[in-house]
C-alpha cells in the first residue's frame, strides 16, 4: 500500500483498513492510538473541534502557550486566544513521516474549546485533499487517526493519519459508534477486549490492594529496582504494582488514569489530605530578578539560630503571606489573582500574585500561561489511591487501601475558580541555610488542594471502595 500522487486513482486514505491502520501505528511504537470522526466543518479554514480543555489532551506533546489577540466575531468571543505548539507527522503508508511544523492547538477559554490548526502549512506531504477546503474538507464520515510515540528515545511526537469516508477504516469507526461531543477516543481494534475505564482501573488494583508491599521502582526496559527508598517511592511502587513503568511519552500513568498515591493513617476509613497539583517557579515579580535566597531572607521568617542567637535557616512558608480570603496583618505579603472572573472568563494575560502590601510590587507572580503549560499536563482522569507506610529504610513496607476517590472531567478554569474561592491554596516550602558561611536555597513552589475539596477541579468525582462489587460508594 504505497502513496500514488495520480488524482485520477483510487488513493490510499479511501481504501485502508482498520488491520492496516493498526499496523502503521504498531510499526512507529504507538501504545495507543485515537481517533477523532469528523464532521463536515473539520477542516483546515475551519480548524477541528478535540477538546473542551488543554488538560483533555495531555497525552500529546504539547509545547509552552502564548496568546495573542483573537479574530473570532463570536458574541461570546474574548480578545485573545491561546496557541500551543505540537509536534506533528503526517504518516503516508510505503512513503514516511512527514514534519507539520506550524500544527498548533489554538486554545479558546471563553468557549472553552481546543481545536487544532496549522497542521497542513509548510508540509510536504499533508493531507490536502481530505483536509483542505477547496477539495474533500468538507467530507462527512472521514477519520483522524494519531498516537504518540517516542521514536529516538527523546523527543515525543504525534504520528497521523487522515482517511477518506469511503475507506473500510472510517466504516469501522463509524460502526463501534461516535462519541457524542466528537472527542476523540482510543481506538479499539479488531479482537481488543473492552471494558469501561473504571473496572480495568479496579481489576488492576484488586492484585495488590490490602497486601503489605516493598518500596520498588519499575524502569523503562523492565528493570524493577527493590527496595526503592526514597521521598516519592509510594507513587513509584503505586505505579510499578499496576505494571507501569518509565517513558518519556507523555500521557496517563495507567489505561486513562493520573495515579496520585496519597498517605493516610487508616486505609479503611476516608481522611482528608492535602495534594500537591504541581510546583511551578514563578515567573513574574521581583524574584525574578534576584536570587531565591534574597527573597527567603526578605519575606520568610527565621527558623533556626546558633548559640549565639544568629539566624542559620529561613523559611518561607504560608503563614508569611495572606492567602484568599484570610486576614493577616502581620504579613507582608498579600496573595491574589488577576485577571479573573470565573472559570470561562478570565484573560490570558492575567496572573497569581503575591503582593508586597507595603510598596504595592508584584513580588513573586505566576502568569497565567505559566500555569496553563503545567497544567495542561495533568490528565483530565485521576485517581488518589491511599496508602500507609510502615518501617523505615530498608524496612519499609506500603500497603495500598481499598478506598479510591476519582476526578473526571477537569480544566485550566476550574483551577482558577478553585483558587479564587480558596480551595486551591499556593503552600510554599522555600528555605535559605547557612553552610560554610553562605546561604543556600531549596526551593519547593507548590499549589494544593484537601483531597475533600477535589471535586473543586472536577466536573464529576466518584468515590470507590473496590472490596465491593458495586464499586461505587457516592458521587458528587
């Protein structure tokens, strides 16, 4: 099955099959490959509808956002718009892989909707025919296929591939039947068993859940190194149980699922906790323009002195700053968000800030594409598994409870409403010590949330004991 560049013959794209599909992908390294039907206004002038949110595509290689203004005429439509980089290849079966260097996602929060865009412009061998407006761009029943592969062990990319309506492929997908709001889905080939994201979530966990297991690290070729002692080793082990090892493919950790192993004092019993969502450095304000340790001296607190009652450690932490919604005269520092409206209304340009109440500058800030590029990241399924530690050093031992709780749905709106009611909380750990006579920094940035509050983030958040056979004990 070789490319033909004859209009006059019948064309690869309108005679492929599934089985063939699978093989070009399998042939790359693809894992897992998903496929978005297309509709008659998916096209290069119109762009194609594949989320709703960054966050729903974070199995792609996504580059850092930026945002200009926008064009849209919409009534709803805001001023900007966000684009963010992908790293693309088109696939022509017995020809190669050919570069879109200007693919983009373009990023609308004021619909909130991700379409992707740019994908034909400067490739030699793009889809023109099924994408581009003047030819076959406005064909019902084609099929985007794309996977993310690690094809030099370094740099993640999408491999795709575009076929026409008349192909068995399309017909294929076209029968297993269309989601709904068009989102693209993994594909299930020919002789895949199928079974709904949270029994293979449970089935997985049901190995292991309830047992007393050492600390271990699963590596990308197989090497599992045990014990594994070290500060993350309860999410290591969590994911080397369920048989997920290291890659550099960005995508979930297990089938459709963020694994998020969270410590708690009785497996039997639901306890809230704090969780870390990310730790983005700031990128605005003073601190940007001075070194770490000068900040810690100049807005922390002192932590520990010598004999003589000399300052050997700072920290600074959140009780050095106001946070939304409290009230801390003794502070110097004043958090809050700019820019901000409510979930779908918000401007790009905006920004978290800690203030100085005094002068009024922007101390330490987080600009909004800042967060976005780590958020964009987190997957949109996640699971918090909890677990309890036992012993110390060689001795440890993790077990892993029964009591699962699952946030399905999420978005970058989401995290700023959450923030802006105080649910999301900005829970610093920076420290400046005194060694040899010089100050040194450890930095830990960090926004949290109580696992209680997590149904802030999500659309839907499920609570599962997976002893029973109902396996759902609630949803909010």
């Amino acid at each position: 099955m070789e490319h033909d560049g004859s209009d006059n013959d019948v064309q690869w794209y309108d005679t492929i099959t599934i089985e063939q599909v699978r093989d070009e992908f399998t042939a790359v390294g693809a894992k897992v490959v998903w496929a978005k039907l297309m509709g008659r206004n998916n096209n290069s002038k119109q762009q194609v509808w594949l989320a709703g949110d960054p966050s729903d595509l974070s199995f792609l290689p996504l580059g850092v956002p930026s945002y200009n203004e926008g064009t849209s005429r919409k009534k709803k439509a805001g001023p900007l718009v966000v684009r963010i980089p992908v790293s693309w290849n088109w696939v022509v079966p017995g020809v190669g892989r050919f570069l879109a260097p200007d693919a983009k996602l373009c990023y609308y929060p004021q619909y909130p909707e991700v379409r992707f865009s740019g994908f034909l412009r400067g490739c030699s061998m793009a889809p023109n025919e099924l994408m581009g407006p003047s030819k076959r761009g406005f064909e019902e029943g084609r099929v985007l296929f794309f996977a993310t592969v690690d094809i030099d062990g370094e740099h993640p990319t999408v491999v795709a591939m575009v076929v026409g309506a008349p192909s068995p492929a399309a017909a294929y997908m076209y029968a297993l039947g269309a989601d709904a709001a068009g989102r693209p889905k993994p594909v299930v080939f020919p002789g895949m068993q199928v079974l709904d994201e949270i029994s293979v979530l449970e089935n997985a966990l049901k190995g292991f859940v309830g047992e007393k297991v050492v600390p271990c690290r699963l590596l990308g070729d197989g090497t599992v190194i045990r014990p594994y002692i070290a500060q993350n080793a309860a999410g290591f082990t969590l994911e080397a149980e369920m048989g997920v090892g290291e890659n550099s493919v960005p995508g979930p950790d297990f089938d459709v699922w963020e694994l998020k192993a969270i410590k708690q004092v009785n497996l039997l019993k639901r306890h809230n906790h704090k969780v870390t969502l990310f730790t983005p450095q700031p990128d605005r304000g003073w601190i940007t323009e001075h070194p770490q340790t000068d900040f810690v001296l100049r807005y922390g607190h002192v932590y520990k002195t010598n004999e003589q009652g000399k300052p050997v450690s700072y920290y600074f932490t959140s009780g050095d700053f106001e946070g939304i919604g409290t009230d801390k005269p003794s502070a110097r520092l004043r958090m809050q968000i700019e820019g901000f409206r409510n979930s779908k209304d918000f401007d790009p340009s905006g920004m978290i800030e800690l203030v100085d109440k005094e002068t009024g500058e922007v101390a330490a800030g987080w600009s909004f594409m800042k967060l976005l590029d780590h958020w964009q990241r987190k997957h949109n399924r996640a699971a918090y598994i909890p677990y309890a530690k036992e012993g110390d050093g060689e001795s440890t031992l993790f077990e892993f409870g029964p009591l699962i709780t699952l946030g399905i749905s999420t978005s970058f709106g989401l995290f700023l409403q959450a923030f802006s009611e105080g649910k999301v909380v900005f829970d610093p750990g920076d420290k400046a010590v005194l060694r040899d006579g010089k100050w040194v920094p450890h930095s830990r940035s960090q926004f949290r949330i109580n696992l209680f509050d997590i149904g802030a983030i999500y659309q839907e958040t499920r609570f599962i004991d997976i002893r029973d056979d109902d396996a759902d004990d609630g949803q909010r």
